[in-house]
C-alpha cells in the first residue's frame, strides 16, 4: 500500500512529520517558504523550496500569495515526485506558512483531479492568539473543501508535539499494513476497502489498543491524541483488525452507525480507522471563544500600531495584513482563478 499514498509535507511542523513518514518508506515531497527550514531537513530526499519565498513569520496571507505565485511549479514537483493514488497534505493549523498554503493548495490538487487528504494539527490551548486565530481561520477553509479525502487532525493539547508526531505515524504505518500482514479465515480488509475508508470526505482517526477487545479500543478511541471524536453520530467506515473479539455495536455506541465496516483479525494490537466523521466542532468552538474572550485586547493592541480596522468573525486579522494579496494572474484556468479568489475573501 505504501507505494499508492504520498505526502506534500508544508512548513515547519508538516516537515518534522513527513521526515517520519518517510523513514517509514512512504513518498515525501518537503515544501516550504523557508529555505532556512528546509536546511533542518537534511536526510530527506525530496525538498521544493517555493520561488520567492523567505518564511511566513505567522502570515497566513503571504503563504497563499507565494502559493498562488508558484503553483505551476509546486504542481509539477508534486507530479514528477509524488506518483499515488493519494496525496496527503501535512501542515499544522496554527503556523502561517502550513496553516496558508495548506488548504488552497489542497483545493488547487483537487481540482487537478487528485485524490487528497490532510493531516493537520490544532495548536495547543496554551499557545498565542495568533496560533489560534490562525487555526480557527484554516479550519474554516479546510471545512469548506467538499471534494477532500479523509483529515486526519493531531491534537497538541493532548501532548509533547514530537512525541504525537511519532505516535500519528507509527499508527498510520500499523493500519497501511493491515492488508499485507493481518490475514485471517473469519475476514479480511483488501486494499480496495482500506482506500475507500482513506478516500471518505470528512475527518478520521486512526488509533491502535495493545489492550484486547472492544474495552481496549474504546478506551484507546477517549486516549487518542488525535482531535476527539464528536458525539453527533456522523461516521461512514470504520477499517479495522482487532486483538480479540470486538463487537462492532460497542464501537458504534462511542462513534455512531457506519454505512460499513470492514474487519479483520490479529494479535499484537487492536489497529481501527474510522472516517466520515464531523469535524472537531467542540474543539474549534472553543478556540473561537479564546479569540472572542481576547479580541477587545488585540483590537486595542493592534490600533496602537495600525489605523485599520479589525474585521468580524472569521477572518479575524484580514486587512491587518502587510500584504494584501494579488489578483492570481489572467493566465491560469478559470477555475484556478476562481480557487484562489475565494482564499482572499474578506
Ligand atoms: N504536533 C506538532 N506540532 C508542531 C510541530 N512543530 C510545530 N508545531 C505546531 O505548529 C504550529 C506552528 O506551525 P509551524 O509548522 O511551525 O509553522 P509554519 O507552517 O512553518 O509557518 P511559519 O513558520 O509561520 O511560516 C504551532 O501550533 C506549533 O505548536 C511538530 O513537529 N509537531
Ligand atoms: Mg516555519
């Protein structure tokens, strides 16, 4: 399965996760504004630094006008080093390089008809404001991407940021490899089924139980460092081999009824995606809270230092932004015109 699933790991935080994907043997293309970035990586084989590009500094903004600036290129990178079925796009939320580039370039991919997916990560409730606006403004357009594979979203609440970095992968390494190594007369997942379950609009979890048994997957289900999995009953598939019997009524009553299960056999540990799911919606509520619970503050602050106003709601800091972006240029197709329009609304 490894050779059909490749990474586009963009900025700081996409690089050190797709650095382990890549020891694990998947295709990792490394993208960055940050030449100085890049240079933190220098075991990996495939590095596209984007034209003109110095860093971000927390700039969603200047992500996307470089985006914009050099997708032909980025494009071509991608197709000439990443030859999958599916493409996921590594970025954290909170960042400006990532949390920018990320989502539009998602869309920009869709439209060329690529399968695409992401992993993304919420900062943690502890880091700065602008870590947060930036979240809630990313997951805002990530949500807006109808045509997405599955997301898969790190929680950095939930622990030491390397540490999740390794964790996500090993469980995602264990789960790709249920086809080749978990075979069993009771069932069986193909490859076709473990796509489907990845292919599924919407966001994902993928957790792993030493622990036997639908005891040991619940639990591993409320423990995961992924964002947690909401109560509304929203799921499509849950891919799993399980250690031990587990009754997949069990598992319904924590996550909600799937359209399919696909289930296998073994036993090392319980290793389960489930997809289709809404997205972290307690968990972005809250972010949107911190910000509101802060914005008379950073108006206040931010008056001080410019004359323009602050926007309402979503785009939080639009305007306030050194650069204010640039038409995408008359010679790129419409609908690429068009993608790259609505990441500049507001
Ligand atoms: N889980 C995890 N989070 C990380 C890691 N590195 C940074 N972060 C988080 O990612 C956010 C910052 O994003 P970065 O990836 O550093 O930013 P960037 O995309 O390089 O963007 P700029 O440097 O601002 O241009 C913060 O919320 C950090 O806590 C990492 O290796 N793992
Ligand atoms: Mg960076």
């Amino acid at each position: 399965m490894k050779e059909r699933i490749g990474f586009v790991a963009i900025g700081q935080a996409g690089g050190n996760i797709g650095r382990l994907f890549e020891k694990k043997g998947f295709p990792v293309l490394h993208v960055n504004t940050s030449q100085e970035d890049l240079d933190t990586l220098d075991d990996v084989k495939f590095i596209y630094h984007i034209t003109g590009g110095e860093g971000c500094n927390k700039d969603r903004h200047k992500a996307k006008q470089l985006v914009i600036d050099d997708f032909d290129n980025i494009a071509q990178e991608i197709d000439l080093k990443l030859n999958t079925d599916i493409v996921y796009v590594i970025f954290a939320s909170g960042g400006g390089t990532g949390s920018g580039a990320g989502p539009m370039l998602m869309d920009l991919l869709i439209d060329e008809k690529k399968i695409v997916g992401a992993i993304t990560i919420l900062p943690g409730t502890k880091e700065s404001i602008k870590a947060q606006i930036n979240s809630y403004e990313c997951f805002s357009e990530l949500i807006e991407i109808q045509g997405s594979a599955s997301v898969l979203v790190l929680d950095n609440e939930k622990g030491e940021k390397l540490s999740l970095n390794e964790e996500l992968v090993e469980v995602y390494q264990d789960f790709i490899e249920i086809p080749e190594k978990h075979k069993s007369i009771k069932g069986n997942i193909d490859k076709a089924e473990m796509e489907e379950t990845m292919k599924t609009h919407g966001m994902a979890v993928m957790v792993k139980a030493k622990e036997a048994g639908s005891v040991g997957l619940i639990k591993a289900l409320h423990e995961t460092s992924l964002a947690p999995i909401e109560s509304d009953g929203t799921v499509k598939y849950i891919a799993l081999s399980s250690k031990g019997e587990i009754e997949v009524a069990d598992i319904e009553k924590v996550v909600g009824i799937p359209l399919d299960t696909f289930q296998t056999y073994n036993e090392e540990a319980t290793v389960c995606m489930i997809s289709g799911l809404s997205y972290p919606k307690t968990r972005l509520n809250a972010i949107y809270q911190k910000i509101k619970d802060n914005q008379d503050m950073i108006i206040k602050n931010l008056k001080a230092t410019s004359e323009m106003k602050l926007n309402a709601d979503v785009n939080f800091l639009t305007g306030l932004s050194a650069h204010s972006p640039k038409q995408p240029k008359d010679d790129k197709p419409k609908s690429k015109r068009d993608i790259m329009s609505k990441y500049f609304k507001g």
